[in-house]
C-alpha cells in the first residue's frame, strides 16, 4: 500500500485539521496502470460491469477501452474511430455480446445525412471490428440545437444490460418540458422499440424543468438523475434518481435539499437499509446530505425517518482558498453510521469525512499526486468500498505525460 503521508498531511494543516488526527479513510489497494494510449487520457469512463470495470474514454477522434479488473489489472485495450464530427459525446454503455461485459458501446450525437441531428451508436466486442456503419438510436426533434442535448449512459453491474438516457435543456427557455429518453441497450445497441421517457410533464399537475442528467451510482448500476428547482422553496434544489432493473421496472426517488446545485455537482450513492447519501456544491461550499427511510416498529406503527436531512456547509470555499478553488465532488460513501466525501482536486484527490449531523471525523486522506497536476476522477462506490481512477501529470527529461492510478478506498465502520 503506497500513501502520500506528507501531502495528507500539509492538506490537514491547510483544512485546519489536527495532524494527529488518524485518517478517515484507508488506501487499502494502489495501481499504477501501465503505460499506454488509454491510461494516458485525461478523462475516462469506469463502468462496473460483470467481473470487474470497463474503462473507456475519448480523443482526437478515437475511442479506448479496456477492461480492469478489481486488483486493478488492465487487459485487452482496444480502439476505433467515431464518426465525425461527433457534436455531443461520447458516452459509454457497457452489455454482453457473447458475455456479461464485453462489447463497448459509444453513444452520440452526430448531424442527419437528411438534415438535423441524430443519436448514434457503435458498439464494439472484444476481439472483433466494430460496425462498420454507425447505429441509428433515434432522431432529435426539429430544431434541436445540440449545444442543448444532455447524455447520459452506463451499464448493470452484471454486465448484461446497458443504458443510454438523452434529452434536451435549454437555459435560454426556462420553461421549455421535454422529458428524458432513454433505452435499456443490448447487444450491438438492436433496440426494437420506441425510447422510453422519464420526467414527462403533465401540465394538470405541473412540475420544474429538469437540468443536470447524470448515470447515478446504485445498486443496480442502471440509474440516472436530475436536478429541478424545489417548488416548494424558491433557491433551493431537489435531486431526483431513479434506479432501473434489468426488467425495466423502476423506483423513483426525490431528495430535497436546504441549498441550490451549482455546476450541476451532485453525487449520491445507495447505503444500508435503503438509505442514501449525496454531496454536492452550492453557491460556497460543499454540503452533504441524508436520507433515512421510514422504519416500522413491533406493533406496526412508524418511526423517526423517512426524510432527507441536508448539512450544508461543511466544506466552505475559504478552507480552500476561495469559491475559485472550491472543488468538486467526485464521490459519496457511508462509512459505518459517518459519510465521506471523495473530492477531485488539481493537487491529488482527498477524502474527507463526516458524523451524520455534519461534524469532520478524522483527518482527510490525500491521494498520491508527483506534481500535483491530477485530472479529473472516475469513481464507482460498492459495497466493499469506493474504486477511484485519475490521470496524473510527470515529468521525465525533456517530457511531460500522465500516468493513471487506481484504488480502492475504505473508509472503516469506526476509527481507532
């Protein structure tokens, strides 16, 4: 196990933590991934898929992909060409072509050979060419402007299913109701119906326009979700996430929270006893929240819960230097009955701890970084702890490249 102790520990004395604080957070494996085109990207994809992970990611044109294992081994590396020019995207689904987990699919939008755009396609399986044509998913309505198409795509955790959600967000009509599409994806993307919708709008029972579509971290690894304006409370956000079967039945949630998303940055993830978790930034800090379901007791009745309980602030943007230095929150984990909040930052990623009612718990981790130039973090959270992949900036005699780690973070029930 390799852990940067000296840059834990100027990040405690910066965050105003005691140094003899133990940490509330383990890195209990670390990978350097070998060198190559694909661990050499900035940004990546890491979809839980079957027996491990499927990386992937997106440059000059190409795809990259690979499957990593749990230990962090990296097999099979693969590229091919994306139709140009790809407007939006892509985005990666993970399904089974001949098993759980091996054929890549990127989704995008590209402009119509007939005028307009299009959601397309092109799936890979390991070991064959991909289509030689692109896949035609769906067209986007008349008009459309792809500046303001947001996707969204992932895979079960099984590996046999993948999923693609799509809609339009315009800023400059406010009020404009378009739901969210989506397909559940499988081999070589061969939908045969109709995209399914979510957030549809019914004018007799009016609800906010949504914004911010993401994969949402869950259990069963087909999730997505929205931000909305609370209805209730002018200024204030609600996130909405549903979590899919592979079946396609669904179960909705929404969390309302004490403070407005900014930058769409909000993550969640599922804990014990159907609880979930998220964190996410606001106007000067961040924040976390909780939620816990309603529990009956012996005779029947309800007790306390059932409510989502928000923290905000606990990280202000003064303990980093400024609202321009305030860093985004790239993941969030129970950690026994405390939370911990993973945060992607230039100097290496950190996590930092919490009790439920919003006090630190233990000193903040700070993940390993040569020069503190680190890119943007991947992170999936399971339930024997949360695997983290980024890009990370070194310098040799007369170069200068990125080498990627992965690792798998614990944070332990209690703490010594």
């Amino acid at each position: 196990m390799k852990t940067t102790w000296m840059a834990a520990l100027v990040a405690l004395a910066l965050l105003g933590c005691s140094s003899d604080s133990p940490p509330g957070a383990n890195v209990s494996q670390e990978t350097t991934l070998p060198d190559s085109p694909l661990a050499r990207l900035q940004n990546v994809s890491l979809i839980r898929a079957g027996d491990g992970f499927t990386l992937a990611g997106y440059d000059n044109g190409t795809v990259r992909w690979a499957h990593l294992s749990l230990a962090g081994v990296l097999t099979g590396e693969t590229s091919f060409a994306l139709p140009q020019p790809a407007l939006v995207g892509p985005v990666f689904a993970v399904t089974a072509k001949s098993a759980p987990g091996d054929q890549l699919i990127a989704i995008f939008v590209i402009a119509a050979t007939a005028g307009g755009y299009e959601l397309s396609a092109v799936a890979q399986t390991f070991g064959s060419a991909p289509a030689a044509a692109p896949l035609v998913l769906a067209p986007l309505p008349d008009g459309t402007d792809p500046a303001t198409v947001q996707l969204a795509a992932g895979a079960a955790t099984t590996g046999n299913v993948g999923f693609v959600a799509w809609g339009i967000h315009d800023p400059n009509q406010p009020n404009l109701h378009i739901p969210v599409n989506y397909f559940l994806l499988p081999a070589d993307a061969a939908v045969t119906t109709a995209p399914a919708t979510w957030r549809n709008y019914d004018p007799a029972n009016p609800t906010p326009p949504w914004d911010c579509l993401a994969a949402a971290n869950g259990k069963t690894g087909i999730g997505l979700s929205v931000v909305v304006d609370d209805p209730n409370s002018p200024g204030k956000s609600e996130w909405i996430a549903v979590e899919f079967q592979e079946t396609g039945a669904s179960n909705e949630m929404t969390y309302p929270l004490n403070e407005a998303v900014a930058n769409c940055q909000i993550v969640g993830s599922p804990a014990a006893a159907g609880s979930y978790f998220m964190a996410f930034q606001g106007s000067n800090a961040i924040g976390f929240a909780t939620y816990y379901p309603f529990v009956s007791t012996n005779d029947g009745s309800e007790s306390t819960g059932g409510s989502v309980t928000p923290r905000y602030p606990v990280l202000p943007a003064a303990s980093f230097g400024g609202i321009l230095n305030l860093p985004q929150p790239a993941w969030v984990a129970p950690a026994g009955s405390d939370i911990s909040i993973g945060l992607s930052r230039t100097s290496g990623p950190e996590v930092h701890r919490f009790t439920y009612d919003g006090i630190p718990h233990g000193g903040a981790l700070a993940l390993r970084s040569a020069n503190g130039q680190s890119g943007p973090v991947a992170a999936w959270v399971g339930s024997d702890g949360v695997y983290v992949t980024y890009a990370d900036q070194v310098s040799a005699p007369g170069t200068t490249s990125n080498q990627r780690y992965f690792s798998k973070i614990v944070s332990p029930a209690s703490l010594p």
